[in-house]
C-alpha cells in the first residue's frame, strides 16, 4: 500500500509514519501544508490519501480542501481524513463522494492512539469501505430534522444503520447485535425500502443510507 500523509504536526506526522510503515505500508510522502499535499499527490499518485482537516496556508480546511479535490481528480486513491473535532459540514462534504469508487472515511484523532482502531479503519478504507467515527456518527443522528424519513426505522434498523454507517460489513453487524446474518440482511432491506434506495446498477444503496443520516440534519 503506498501512502500519502498530509499533518502539519510533526511528532504526530513523524508518529503515524511509524505506524504505517509497522503495518508494511510505504509512505511515498510526508507533507505538513494544504499545497504540498496536492503536489505530493500528483507526483505519487498513491493508493491511499492520510490527512488532517486544518493546516497551513489557513490553519481553517487546507487538508479537507485536498481531500475534496484529490476524490475529484483522483477517484481510485482512497482517502482517510484525521480531525480533532467532528466537522459536521465537512464530513458530509467528503461522504458525499463517496457512492463508488475508492474508499473514503472519516476519523478522529482520539483513535490514532488505539492502534488497532486506526489499523481497522485503514485497511477497510484500502478495501472500498466508507468508515465514520462513531462520535461523527453519534453527532450526526444528533443534528437529524423531525422530517426525517429515517424516524420511520425501528429502533432496532436504527442500530443496524448506524453500524453501517460506521463501516462494518454484514457479518461485523451481526457479530456486534449478536443476531444472525439473515435478520441483518432482512433489517437492511427494510432501511433501504423506508429510505425509498431502490435497486440500481449504478448507485451503492448501503452508502447512500449512510447519506441519508448526513442530508437530513439541522443547520
């Protein structure tokens, strides 16, 4: 797996260069600013995309900004966000993108330290997978409008979805519920059908119930 890490903190870039190189990843690229993350990117073209949301030139969305433009350009590199608080705005920005193609998640910082979290989340979002920390989440069902259509789930479809929001996969869903794959499977149609996600060819109907929990919250 090559990698392109974007951090404007040094003890956390120089920390989470360990880190991948520990789990065999190859970092082509160590950057600390928004317009070496892009030209680093560009040069390497790399398998997968780590970077902060604020640094430099602004300190504001420098590496959000990247990570958008990267998902534009360049829809096989997939792209794991790191922040230190949960931007709701951006999150549902970067998801947005993410019906095909390469994987694509968003994490806090607070899980870098637990090793096998951040691991996990890497290695799902190589694979395709969409991964939402599950305090993004958490904030994200918060900020959901009474005219939801997702207030029509039961609660156990409620639990169900927010899993998948989090980026397990049917078995990782039956394993944390402790039910079977069928009742998963039979639970995840029923979301699909409330949430009017029709079948189709083109569009993945397990991200776009993830979507419906983002573009269905207050302002």
């Amino acid at each position: 797996m090559r990698v392109v890490l974007a951090e404007d903190s040094v003890l956390l870039r120089e920390g989470l260069v360990r880190l991948l190189e520990e789990i065999g990843a190859q970092v082509c690229a160590a950057v600390g600013d928004g317009p070496s993350l892009m030209a680093a990117v560009a040069h390497h073209v790399p398998d997968l995309l780590i970077t902060d949301v604020r640094m430099p030139p602004s300190h504001r969305d420098e590496g959000l900004k990247g990570a958008l433009e990267v998902r534009r350009r360049f829809p096989s590199i997939a792209v794991l966000v790191l922040s230190q608080y949960v931007e709701l705005g951006y999150a549902t920005e970067l998801l947005a993108g993410a019906t095909a193609g390469a994987g694509v998640g968003y994490l806090l910082k607070d899980r870098v330290a637990r090793f096998e979290d951040f691991t996990d989340a890497i290695e799902r979002v190589s694979a395709g997978s969409t991964v939402i920390d599950p305090e993004v989440v958490s904030a994200l069902l918060a900020k959901r409008s009474v005219a939801d259509p997702v207030d029509s789930l039961s609660p156990r479809e409620s639990e169900v979805l927010a899993l998948m929001a989090q980026g397990l996969t049917n078995a990782g869903v039956a394993k944390t519920l402790v039910v079977s794959g069928g009742a998963v499977e039979k639970h995840i149609s029923s979301i699909f059908t409330k949430l009017g996600l029709h079948p189709s060819g083109d569009d993945h109907r397990r991200v776009l119930a993830v979507l419906s929990y983002l573009q269905y919250r207050t302002s």
